[in-house]
C-alpha cells in the first residue's frame, strides 16, 4: 500500500473490455486501505455502485441527512447520483476496508439482492472470509494484468454477488416477511408443469410446510397441491381444445409422468374423462374442484 494524506491504500484501476460491457455488471475499481486518524472522504457523489467492506475498526456513514456507524463485518455502498460522506468512527482498531466499485445493467438489482438499497445502503455482520478469499481473487486480476482474464473477472464478480445474497437469504428465514405467499404462488405459477412439491414451494417460501399448508388453505381457500393441481386441469383443458396434442402429448406437457396419472386427475377434477372432453361439440365443463 502507498501512504496518503488520510490513509495507506492500495487503488486498482480497471478499464473494462467491450466483452465485459456486453454483460449485465463490470468492474470499474477496487481497492483496500488502512486509515490515518483524520481519515474522511466526502462529501461526493460518484458515477457508479461501490460497495465497502469494513474489515477493522469502526466508520460513520452519512446519507440522506442520515447517520450510521458500521464495524468490522459490515458492509455499505454507495449509488451513483447520491451524495454521502463517511469518516472513521472511535475504536479500539485501526479502521480497514476493501472497495468494489462497479456498473452494468444488473448492478442495482445485484445490490438489492445483497440487501441494500437508496434508502438504506448498508448490512450488517455480513462478511466472511469465503467472501475475502474472493474479493482478494478479483483485487489481484485487476492487479496482474499480464494475467488478466475477462470472462474469469466476470466469474469472480458474480461469485462474490451471489455468495453475498445467499447470506442475505440465510438472514432472512428466520424473519418474517410479508410477501412469502406471493412468492410461493408466482413460484408455482411458474412451474406448476415440472415436478415439483409442496416441500419445494415452503423451501422458496421460507416457511415449515405446515405452515404454508395453513395459509394457503386460509387466504387460498385450497393447500398448495390442490392449487398446483388447478393450474395443471385448467391447462390441460386448455390443451384438449386444441385437437392438435394427443392426450399423451398433453399429460406430459402438464407435468404428469404419464396418460394414465393425468387422465385420473382429469377425471377427478372435472368429472369427465379428457377423451370425452375432447369428444364434446361445446367444450363445456363443470367444475368438480375442491
């Protein structure tokens, strides 16, 4: 690292390939620092999303007419377009940190997959040294350029977003949150035709099974199978319609293993068997749901 006027740093600068701006996020700079006892930066604004790791020691972000003070394990970052300021804060250690900073087309959706957000751009006690030994990956490519490989940056950057959002999942499944169900009808919205369980629907929910067995039934007036089952009758009869698909070609487009399964639920569901639905002049149907 090289002294400055308010601390020891190293800067890594990057200008990124034309294949690297091709994808959704590239990176723009990095670094690490070791601070000095007046170490402050700001107030600024910048032009890109950098994201800070706190390593050691304590700092005082201020944002929005906002203050926060962040120790080691925590992390903030700053948006482009707004004005913020951080300086160190008291502590028994030396204030450090790594920095990441960076653009694209997905970098605030990745940002907000991490937890942050414009409002409130920092998490707390997220950093673990699996996150360091990639983030000193990336420090170094940026570093080594005889070594430099684009496609493998990109790699590094999305291993270091992912692992951060994965943490933030983590964190999340012990709070509460109130959009659960609508995530777990848009993600059986999503694939009610592939082979999924109810098992598979509370593990995106965030929730015991029993318990999304609860709600379902509650706000849904059906359980989650029962409601998986409806979307696959409802687009199975829309298939029949069309005298195009054998039944065959229909059950397995629905998500059952074979004519036998869906032609039984079929019958169960509406009463009618789907051969004898396909035989209907007026396609009509009563409905035999639960």
């Amino acid at each position: 690292m090289i002294e400055y006027g308010h601390e020891y740093a190293e800067y890594l600068y990057h200008t990124p390939s034309e294949f690297e701006k091709s994808g959704g996020v590239w990176a723009i700079r990095a670094g690490r620092n070791k601070a000095k006892p007046n170490y402050q930066v700001g107030p600024r604004v910048i032009e890109c999303y950098s994201v800070h790791v706190v390593l050691g020691g304590g700092v005082t972000l201020a944002f929005g007419g906002r203050t926060v003070r962040l120790r080691s394990g925590d992390l903030f970052c700053l948006f482009p377009g707004l004005r913020y300021s951080y300086q160190l804060a008291e502590s028994d250690d030396p204030l450090r940190m790594y920095w990441l900073a960076f653009q694209g087309n997905q970098a605030e959706m990745l940002v907000e997959r991490i937890g942050f957000n414009r409002e409130k751009p920092y998490v707390t006690d997220r950093w673990l040294p699996e996150h360091e030994r990639t983030m000193l990956s990336i420090h170094d490519l940026l570093r080594d350029k005889s070594d430099y490989d684009e496609a493998l940056l990109q790699l590094m950057l999305y291993q270091l977003f992912v692992a951060l959002s994965l943490q933030a999942d983590e964190l999340s499944k012990t709070v509460k949150t109130s959009g659960w169900l609508e995530r777990s009808i848009q993600y059986m919205n999503t694939h009610y035709t592939e082979n999924i369980a109810v098992a598979d629907v509370a593990k995106v929910a965030g929730v015991h099974r029993s318990y999304l067995y609860q709600e379902c039934s509650r706000l849904l007036g059906c359980s989650p199978m029962q409601y998986i089952i409806r979307l696959r009758m409802e687009k199975g009869r829309e298939l029949l319609m069309n005298t195009r698909f054998s039944v065959t070609d229909i059950a397995l487009s629905v998500g059952y293993p074979d004519l036998f399964s869906f032609s039984r639920a079929f019958s169960k569901y509406y009463g009618m068997s789907p051969t004898q639905y396909q035989a209907q002049p007026t396609k009509g149907l009563r409905n035999y749901s639960h």
